[in-house]
C-alpha cells in the first residue's frame, strides 16, 4: 500500500472521529439542557400552583375562625384548585391539601372565635394549619430538584 494512501485515511479517519465527538458532545448537552429547562419548569408550574392553594386557603382559614359556612360556594375556588393540585401532585402533597380543607369546613362548622380565643390559639403553637401542607410542598419540589 502506497504511503500517502495510508496518510491520507488516517486523516480522514481522524476527522470523521473527532467530528463525531464533537456531535455527540453537543447533542448530550442539548439533551441535559433541555431535560433540566423542562424539570425547571413543571418545579415553577407547581410552585404557582400550590401558591394560588395557600392564598386561597389563608383566606378561609381566617374566614372560618369568625364566620359560618353560610354558602358553600365559598369553598369552590379551594376545591377547584385541589383538583388541579391532584392532577400534579404528589399522594403526601395532595394527602395534605385534602386534610387542610377537611379541617377548614370542620372549622366552618366550630363556634367562631373571639380574639381571646384567636390569641390563646397563636399562643397554643397551633395557628398554622397550613404548615403541613407547606412542607410536604417544599420537599417535593427539593426532590424534583434532585
């Protein structure tokens, strides 16, 4: 065999390798983006999500301490939004949405409060029924960052 044939498939060769590497590099790094833009996105979709619950649900909280359930409809945008959080969530995220609004309707049916009451409540270390329901949140959305 002639040298410069030898030469001349060993450089061919040699650029059809380091080219490939170079597509493949880029191709990996494209598919790693575009998995972490995607895994980005669905954390801030529920993110907002779980935000819009917790408004919802501090507003009946604080509604249920001093006011009866005089029309249920008052529920409808917690419950709408429950389904929408079932549709994404996860079953300890979604096992503490549903406990929270059982435990807001409950507290719909209680006597309402006074501001003693509300006071003796914050004091008790239990004001805040929607902790739960916050941390199973915030260790979700850690874990989808993993």
């Amino acid at each position: 065999m002639d040298t410069a044939i030898v030469g001349a498939m060993a450089g061919v060769l040699g650029s059809l390798v380091g080219g490939s590497a170079t597509v493949a590099t880029a191709w990996v790094t494209q598919k790693t983006l575009t998995k972490r833009e995607l895994i980005l996105a669905k954390i801030q979709k529920r993110e907002t999500l779980y935000g819009e619950f917790i408004n919802e649900c501090s507003k009946l909280v604080m509604d249920s301490f001093a006011n009866t359930l005089d029309r249920p409809e008052t529920l409808l945008p917690a419950y709408a939004l429950l389904n929408r959080i079932r549709l994404k969530a996860s079953d300890t995220v979604l096992r503490e949405a549903d406990q929270l609004l059982k435990w807001i309707t409950e507290q719909y049916f209680a006597p309402n409060l006074t501001i003693e009451e509300m006071r003796a409540h914050v004091r008790s270390g239990n004001a805040d029924p929607l902790k739960s329901f916050g941390e199973a949140c915030r260790t979700e959305l850690k874990s989808l960052l993993s």
